[in-house]
C-alpha cells in the first residue's frame, strides 16, 4: 500500500499539479496587470504680459480644466504630465502683444486744367509734382481743390469725406462737391532703401454738380481706384479722371505717406 501512495504522488507531480496551491480561473488569466492611475495635481502659473481672456480661451478650446481667481493667475488641473504640457502651451501664449505702427496719409485734390487763364493755387509742398504733372499732361493750371489727413495703422484701413463748394460759379453754393476717400489696408514694406507703404483698393469718389443747358443742376459720379506702393516722404501721383470741369479739366489725386511712432 505504501508502495502504491508513493506511485500515486509522482505521477500527479509529474502532471504539473501542486498540492495546496489554488489555480487561477480563466478569467483571471485574462486580466492584465494595469498601471497604477497618475494622482492629480494642481498648478497655478501667472500671467506676464496680461492676454489673461485670450489664454483662457484657447485652452478651453483644447479641453483642458482651466479657471482663474483674478487677472494675472491661470488654475490647471489634470496628470503631472499634462499639466507641464499645459504649462509649455501657456507659455508660448504669454508673449508680448505686437505693436502696430501708425501710418498718417496726406491726400491732395487737384483740379487741372488746359485754361491758363485760370489762376493757380496749390501749396508750395506741390511744386515738384506740379512741374512733373506739366511735362507729362498738357494741363497749364492746377488749382487744389481739397486736402486731407488720415491716420491709421499698419494692416488696417481708414476712410474719410467731405466737401467744398461747386467749380462752376453759377451753381447754387447750396449744391456741394463732395468725395469719400477709403482704402482696405494700408501695409508698411521695410526695406534697404527705407520704409514704403502698400496702400491697398484705394478708392476715391467724387460727386460732382454740373449745370445743364436748361439750368438744373445734375450730379457726375467720378472715381479713381487702384493699389498704390508710397515710397515714405514721396508724393505720389495715384490718378486722375477727366469731366470734372468740362472736357479739358481733370481731377488728379496726389497722396504721401509716413510712419508715425
């Protein structure tokens, strides 16, 4: 009988199975050993150059569990690991706001004609463009009808209007001249040779009273638009339409631009 037991134990060793020990189910063999999950931390990182909404505002958009007690403090939460993400994203925000510079135009309106019986009348500042516009133009008299400054900053646009009283002397002084001047961005070009200013979809219309044979007073629509390169401190000669005053007479539009700091 001692004999037979001994036989008994060898072969249940041999089949792997060890006395005592309990065999893992199935379903236990299935289960994989997770990681331990990250404890969650907290961080509040200031805000230097003060963009607290727009900072805000991104990171809400990316999902991340932000809030803020004041205006100079941003609150995370999450992971260790995605709160430094989130602290790098913060600090590629916080940068300093790009300051735009002024751009300030100086527009003229010039009225030109092949009468040289009518008296001329333009700044003194106009002289080497008026001297330029006679050799070019058979025009013997330049008279300014209007001037104007403009400001506005790089990247943007800017726009103003007037008016003056008629050309013809027989027009009611009731029945104004009046013009819109617009452009939709104004961009300054550094270069070698100094700054230059892009002027983009300059327009400038003008409304103009004329007097019929029958002696009422209708109104001509003139324009000029174009895209116009301004060297900085040069008057530049952007355009001209005929009809404002008869069929030798011509509007001419003259422009400078500067950097303002």
């Amino acid at each position: 009988m001692k004999k037979l037991f001994s036989t008994m134990l060898i072969t249940i060793l041999g089949a792997g199975v060890v006395v005592g020990q309990t065999q893992p189910s199935a379903k236990e063999q299935l289960v994989p050993n997770l990681p331990e999950p990250q404890q969650r931390v907290q961080r509040v990182v200031t805000i230097k150059h003060g963009n607290l909404s727009g900072i805000l505002h991104t990171l809400r958009e990316l999902g991340v569990s932000v809030s803020s007690s004041d205006n100079e403090h941003v609150i995370v939460s999450g992971t260790k690991d995605a709160v430094a993400g989130y602290e790098n994203i913060i600090k590629e925000l916080d940068v300093p706001p790009v300051v735009r510079k002024d751009i300030e135009m100086t527009a003229y309106m010039l009225v030109a004609s092949a009468q040289a019986a009518i008296a001329a009348t333009t700044p003194a500042e106009l002289d080497p463009v008026i001297k330029q516009l006679k050799s070019l133009f058979n025009y013997k008299a330049f008279r300014l009808l209007d001037s104007f400054v403009l400001r506005s900053r790089d990247g943007e646009g800017g726009d103003t209007n007037g008016f003056v009283q008629p050309l013809d002397a027989n027009i009611p002084p009731n029945f104004k001249l009046t013009y819109m001047f617009h452009f939709n961005r104004a961009i300054i070009d550094g270069g070698q040779g100094g700054n230059a200013i892009r002027v983009e979809h300059l327009r400038l219309a003008v409304k103009v009273p004329l007097l019929s044979s029958g002696g009422q007073v209708n109104y001509s629509d003139l324009g000029i638009s174009t895209d116009v390169d301004v060297p900085e401190g040069k008057k530049v000669v952007v355009g001209k339409t005929s009809g404002i005053e008869g069929s030798d007479g011509a509007l001419i539009l003259v422009i400078s631009a500067k950097v303002v700091d």
